[in-house]
C-alpha cells in the first residue's frame, strides 16, 4: 500500500491512506494509532491493521501513521507528549483535505492512551480503545472520555495492560463504552482478530 509522507511537528510523517470505492468526502474518516514506538509498535501492527480494515468495512476512510522515530517518520521518541503532537498533526492536516469528514479515532495500547489525550481538542464521532493502558500512565486514570458513541476493547488474559485497571476505569466513566471483552485472549489478540472485526462490526454496523 502507497504511502504519503506529510508535515509533521518533528519533521515529516508516514501515512498511509486506504479508502472504500464508495467514499465521499462527506463520508468519515478513521485515524489509527499504534503500540509503543520503542517496544516495536508501528502502523503495520495487527491489531491496527485489523482496526484499519474494519473502518473501511464501515465506509470510512482510514489514515494510519508511524509516531516519529518510527518508519519514515522523522525525529525520536517523545514520552507520549511529542507522539500527541504527531496525531494533532495528521488530524489537522485531514481536515485540511477533507473539512466536511467526520472524525473516527482508534488506538492499540500505547496508541489508545494518545488517543485519550487527545480526543477532547478532536471530538471525534466515535472512538475505539484497544487495551488502554491505564495501569502504566497514571496521568489518564482521571480523564473522561467525552466522546458518546465510544467502544472498549480489552482481552481478560493480558500479560500487559491489567484488565482489572482498564474495568475500574471503564466503571468510573460518566459516558459508559460498549464493551467488547474476550475473556480468553491476550495483550495481541493472536487468533482473534477476526473477531474483534466482527464485533466491531456488530455495535457500528449501520
């Protein structure tokens, strides 16, 4: 898949944009952020790559980008601070393209807790969270996702972010998500991808 390479706070940015056949500008547009950038975290990531292929199931328009340091993006790692500029970025420079598209935002752990801190000043339409990592950042423990039509997506057996931590969160959330909870799977969701698609698919399906 062709990738665009765009201005970013640090230099430039990797993207890559996949459209449905029948998208207009009026259509939405999903933004996905991936895993860690020093843990191997990029946009071909699986879980992303599934999330990026769901949207465009949901005729959404998908950009999926590298944080700086990673791939062809320029710069190094920021602590998360520098990585929110980086989305700050990519959601200005959409709306330079496309003004009228609804904002989709979706993140995969480290990209999820971006996407936390980022979400207010974007006010997307819906947005997706993929195993938060709220036990790791206690700076996100006390922010209210204010987005109304928002998904949880957490395994109950990961080895990486405490499903416990990401339930008490969800719980003391004034906007409640619609969960999807897979009791048996993993921080990467091997061998069950496809159904975090389908049931994605379920709850947005309009």
């Amino acid at each position: 898949m062709p990738t665009q390479i765009i201005e970013g706070p640090a230099g430039t940015l990797e993207t890559t944009i996949e459209s449905p056949d029948s998208w207009s500008s009026t259509d939405p547009t999903a933004i996905c952020c991936h895993p860690h950038p020093l843990h191997g975290g990029s946009m071909q990531n699986k879980v992303v790559h599934i999330l990026a292929k769901t949207f465009v199931s949901l005729n959404a328009r998908v950009v999926r980008f590298n944080f700086r340091g990673v791939g062809q993006s320029t710069g190094e790692f920021a602590q998360g601070i520098g990585e929110r500029e980086d989305l700050y970025a990519v959601y200005e420079w959409i709306k330079q393209q496309s003004a009228q598209s609804p904002i989709w935002l979706a993140g995969f752990s480290f990209g999820a807790y971006v996407s936390i801190f980022c979400h207010e000043h974007i006010n997307p339409q819906r947005l997706a969270l993929v195993a938060p990592p709220v036990d790791m950042y206690p700076d996100i423990k006390n922010i209210q996702i204010q987005t109304k039509d928002w998904l949880l997506i957490q395994g109950g057996q990961d080895e990486v972010v405490s499903s416990d931590a990401v339930h008490d969160w969800a719980e003391q959330q004034t906007i409640a998500p619609e969960q999807i909870y897979l009791e048996e799977t993993g921080h990467f969701f091997h061998g069950q991808l496809n159904v975090v698609k389908e049931r994605i698919l379920e709850v947005w399906q309009t």
